[in-house]
C-alpha cells in the first residue's frame, strides 16, 4: 500500500483574499489581491466574479 500523499497550498502573504474571475467564456482565472482584482476588471468591464 502506498501512503497518502498530501499537498499544502502555500501561502503568500497578503492572499487571504480569494476570487475567481470569468474574463470571458473559457477563460477563468484566481485573483488573490483586491488591486488585482481592480486591475482585471479595468482590463476586461465585463469580467464575472465566480466565488
């Protein structure tokens, strides 16, 4: 039997902020920052927020 392999997300200071962002229909990407998501959202206005 093999043991279970576990993997810890590291974490970068200052990312306790979480979004994914629909920038268009088969593109989704994870925004970390709020000024990131600020920034996105000047690039593509019609950008979705997914949870």
């Amino acid at each position: 039997m093999r043991a279970a392999v576990k993997f810890k997300r590291q974490e970068v200071k200052g990312s306790t902020y979480l979004v994914k962002l629909r920038i268009d229909p088969k593109t989704v990407i994870m925004v970390r920052t709020k000024e990131s998501l600020k920034n996105w959202k000047t690039k593509y206005p019609d950008a979705v927020e997914i949870i």
